[in-house]
C-alpha cells in the first residue's frame, strides 16, 4: 500500500490485489476440486467411513482394555464384537456401517478370503483388535464398475512399519 508524503494513504497498487486474487482463487479451487472429488467416487466415501470406524475400534480397544472385534456380513452390515471372559458377543450399538448393495467387496485375512456372496452367516469378528493395540492381518477391497478398486488394510496401523517397508 501506498502513503502519500502528507501521511494519506492511496490504497492499494494493482500488483497487490492482484495477488490477493490470486491466493484467493488458489484456495477456493483447491477446496472445490477436493470436495467434489470426494463425493463423485463412493469407494473412496466408503473407504473412509471404514477407516475411520476401524480407526475408533483399535482406540476402544486399547481405553477399554478388551478385546474388540469386527466382521462384514455377507449383505455388507459391519457387525461389531466385545472379548467377554473369552468369549466373543455381538454389540448391537449406536455404531453401524452398511457397505451399499451396488459395491461388491472382499476381505483377506491371511489365506481365507471372505467374499459377499454365499458366506454363512458370521457369528465372529474377522478382524481383531486387541488391548495391546496390535490388529489381525486384513486387506479389504471395495470394486464397483467404473471406479479403479480402493483398499483397505492393517498397514494404515502400523505407520511406522509401512514407512519402515516403503524406504527398503
């Protein structure tokens, strides 16, 4: 900004209005392009969602001192699961996650692989989480057509280990 001699300000040169628009426009079009980029693929939307729910279980797990569990049905309802006294009871809580009917997924955890299509009913979590903070081996995939396949895996735990693993 510009000050006369007599101490009168003229206002602002274009040079810095200029840039000012520039940031401006920088920092809108990043937000939008984030935004609508999220919202057009629903594997990234619903790799999140089971990111983050995934992520409040370890947390559980640990403040609680107990073992909790979690496994996808076959119609896709993530069902959750306490270690009562070694045994493992279904929760029905506030909690829920229904992965929708138009993605098909798969869960791996070691050599058995669980798919949604004719899988028995589950009556035991697939995925661990134990008080100590370590996680059952998982990869969870999400494939929808269209839209390139979104993984899920216990590595997003061990961030340590996985960068350990990529500087190798």
């Amino acid at each position: 900004m510009r000050i006369s001699g007599a101490g009168k300000q003229l206002g602002f040169s274009l040079l810095e209005l200029m840039v000012v628009l520039l940031v401006a426009g920088l920092l809108i079009s990043t937000l939008v392009l984030n935004l609508t980029a999220l919202s057009d693929n629903p594997l990234k939307q619903q790799r999140q969602r089971l990111a983050v729910l995934l992520r409040q279980l370890h947390e559980q797990a640990i403040l609680s001192a107990a073992g909790v569990g979690v496994s996808i049905s076959p119609s896709g309802e993530v069902q959750f699961f306490s270690n009562d006294q070694g045994r493992w009871q279904r929760v029905d809580g506030e909690r829920s996650l229904q992965i929708a009917d138009d993605i098909r997924w798969r869960l791996s955890r070691g050599t058995a692989p669980s798919r949604n299509t004719d899988q028995a009913a589950v009556v035991s979590p697939q995925i661990l989480f134990s008080p100590e903070g370590l996680v059952s081996p998982f990869l969870i995939t999400l494939s929808q057509a269209s839209y390139p396949d979104e993984l899920l895996d216990d590595q997003m735990f061990y961030p340590r280990r996985q960068r350990a693993l990529s500087g190798l």
